[in-house]
C-alpha cells in the first residue's frame, strides 16, 4: 500500500452513494446550502460529545501496528481530522465528492496545475484573472514548459480557436472577474472545454459557494482563495479545489489531486482549517449582507456626476447582468468604479476613506476600498491584462450601509 492510501482512504471520505446521485435528483436528500455548511463534517466530537470536532493539532498518529492505523490517519501531511472537517464541509458547499484543503487560494491553484499539466502543454486563461494567478501562470509556469494564452473573456472565438490546438489542456476562468465584474456563462464554457478535450477550471472565489456552485454547471475542477468570503473574518488564509467525478488521463481527478496535496504538501494546518470551517457556518447569512449592502452602494454611485462608471453584475444595465441572474443566486459584495478625474483622482479616493480600510484582499466583514492597478495587480503592470489605472474595486463589508454611503461621499467630496 502506498503512503497515499494509508492516510487518505478516499471511500471514508466520500459522502454516501445515495447522497453523491442525490446531486442529479435534488431536494430530497441533499440538505440547502446553509444546512450543509453548518453540519457537514461537523459532528459531535463522539468521545465527550463536545458539539464542535476538536483541533487536532497534531502533526502524527500513534497506530495500533506497523500496518494498522487506529481511524486512517497517520501523519497531518496525508490527513487530519480537522482538515477532514472542512473537506467534507466545503465539498457538499459546492455539490462536489471531494475537496482538499490548501495553505492558500495559490498553493491549491498551483497544486491543480502542477497535477494535470506536462511540459508543452497551453493554459487558455480569461483575461481578467486574479494577479497572483495571472504572476503564478506567466511568471513560474513559464519556466516549466508551460504557456499561458489570455483571452478577453468576451472573446469566446478566440478562446476556441486556441482550444482547437491539441497543446491546450486547461481552460481555466473567473465569474465574476477581478476587478471589472465581468460575467461568463458557466454552461457554455464547459461545454466548449469539453468539446476540446480540456479541463474547465472556474476560480469561485469572488461568487463565493453561496451564490454560486460551477460544479453544477458543468465545470470539471472549482478553485477557493478561501481567504475571502469562506473564511469571512480577514484572520486566516486558505485555498481548496473541489471535483466531482472527473477522469482526467484516465484517472479519477480527485485521487490525482490527493496524491498532489500529500507528495507537495501545501496543505492546510488544524488552526487554519478550524477558522476556515467556522467561517464558513455564517457564509449564507454574511453573503446577504454583502449583497444587499452592494446593491445599495452600486445604485447609489450609479446616480452620481462624480462617478463615471460602475461595474456590479446586479446593476441591469451591467453586460453580464442577465446570465449572473441565471447562474447565481446573488450578485455578490464587490463593486468597482471609475471617478471622474483620472488616476490621480482613484488613487487620492482611495486613499481618502475611513471605515473602508485601504487593503487588499475581500470578503471580509469589513469593507475595503484598493486601486487594483498598483495593489493587487501590480503584477500585471505593462501587459494587455492590466487593469484600467483609474478603476478602485470596493470590497463591501456587512456594516451599515448608511456609514458606508457617508464614508463614500466625505471621500469623494474631498478628492473631486
Ligand atoms: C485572493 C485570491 C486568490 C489567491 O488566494 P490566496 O489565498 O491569497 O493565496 C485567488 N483567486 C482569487 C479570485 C482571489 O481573490
């Protein structure tokens, strides 16, 4: 038996058949969404009844021979119980069987790809990426053999066209993007990755398990920067991939993943893992907030002359607004905007705020106001991937709207 197998038994840690084909036929079995992020995996400690599973903050388990394993687990690298906690957690989130647990949203990005690609092969990435994903894929993959192509996400010609090469294996895709909320239709991207032969990747991050579950659309492998909305508090970093039954060179995708999170071993510790899963027991009511707060923010800014511009999918006028509304239940807590002035003008806007704290990162219960171009990214400064230099991206938080709006107006009043 291999290492892999001894301490990460995939069969005790899919959820039960019935539960697995429940996906095709729902609403009986399959609990909502808020019931499965504040049970799943999450029963009673069975030795003292204690109603949160303990951290396990350990790095190895004694065994009961050299062979015997006293419950699967052997060493925190293949498995722990309080990463299993949160696996089982975020795979019935995102109506997945399995989900592992990374260090980071870029350590599970780069434990993906470093499973399903081989020197010679093409990434085909929307255009609007994150920037550590954008760095990570043009920067490191770059030396290993590995091209990316960037394709506008509107571009879907293009993106066939290269889909058409038998180099490309991945497509990989955010919806909604960062920073300017561009929307995809999730179905047709899956249908034209597999029409090609290829992987479709949907980084879920910004849209968040509450609103949206790509899985279920037809993608083959969801990414987390779990640091944002899962998480929700700002105090923990995190990443996760989640699969359904995908076959990737013949293999299930999910034991080619498990192999990759203990042979690489970016995996989440107890400490994160626990703040993780509590974090994301509150996911379903904070994203309302969040929306509801966006909404308001969105309308608002909409209705000023100092404003030129504002990008939310829940505004119908936004491009992406009618298929957001088909693929999510919710149009999420992030709204960018362009002021009237130029760079000058965003970066003095930015800086000018006071219950948004100037940062990077989202999804926290805190707002926060960035000016993507220099913060987050940075870079992609001098590529066609840059963002516009006069957009700031609002991460809204879950306060009251009022002292948001206010925060807003003194801040735009001073710049302009
Ligand atoms: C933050 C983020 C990441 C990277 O996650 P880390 O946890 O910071 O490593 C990836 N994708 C998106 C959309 C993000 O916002």
């Amino acid at each position: 038996m291999t290492a892999t197998q001894e301490t990460n038994d995939l069969g005790s840690r899919r959820p039960a058949q019935d539960e697995t084909s429940a996906r095709t036929q729902p609403s009986v079995v399959r609990p909502g969404f808020r019931t499965a992020a504040v049970h799943a995996g999450q029963e009673p400690d069975p030795l003292t009844g204690a109603v949160i599973p303990p951290i396990y903050q350990t790095s190895t388990f004694t065994q009961d021979g050299v062979e015997t394993l006293k419950s699967g687990y052997e060493y925190s690298r293949g498995g722990n119980p309080t990463r299993t906690a949160l696996e089982t957690q975020l795979a019935q989130v995102e109506n997945g069987s399995h989900a592992f647990a990374f260090a980071s949203g870029i350590a599970a990005e780069d434990a993906l790809l470093r499973s399903v690609l081989r020197p010679g092969n093409t990434v085909v990435a929307a255009a609007e990426t994150y920037g550590g994903t954008h760095r990570l894929l043009s920067q490191l993959y770059s030396r290993w053999g590995v091209e990316t192509a960037f394709v506008p996400p509107t571009r879907t010609d293009e993106r066939d066209r290269l889909l058409a090469d038998p180099s490309t294996t991945v497509l990989w895709v955010e919806t909604p993007t960062n920073p300017l909320l561009s929307i995809v239709d999730l179905r047709e991207w899956a249908e034209a990755a597999h029409a090609a032969g290829a992987l479709l990747v949907v980084d879920n991050t910004f849209a968040s398990p509450a609103l949206q579950n790509p899985l279920t659309w037809g993608a083959d492998v969801v990414v987390h920067s779990t640091t944002k909305y899962i998480g929700g508090h700002s105090d923990v970093l995190g990443g996760a991939l989640v699969v359904g039954d995908a076959v990737w060179e013949d293999q299930p995708l999910a034991e080619m993943l498990q192999f990759q999170q203990f042979a690489g071993g970016a995996v989440a510790g107890p400490q994160d893992a626990f703040l993780t899963s509590r974090g994301l027991k509150t996911l379903g009511v904070r994203i309302r907030q969040h929306c509801e707060n966006a909404q308001t923010i969105a309308e608002w800014l909409a209705d000023r002359n100092d404003v030129e511009r504002v990008w939310y999918p829940g505004l119908p006028e936004h491009p992406g607004h009618d298929v957001a509304a088909r693929q999510m239940s919710g149009f999420g807590g992030v709204v960018s905007l362009r002021v009237r002035g130029g760079e000058a003008a965003a970066r003095a806007f930015a800086e000018s705020t006071e219950v948004f704290g100037l940062s990077v990162s989202l999804g926290g219960v805190e707002s926060l106001i960035s000016h993507p171009a220099t913060m987050t990214h940075g870079s992609t400064k001098g590529t066609p991937e840059a963002p516009p230099s006069d957009v700031v991206r609002l991460s809204v938080g879950i306060e009251d709207v009022e002292d948001l709006q206010a925060d807003l107006d003194r801040a735009l009043a001073g710049v302009l």
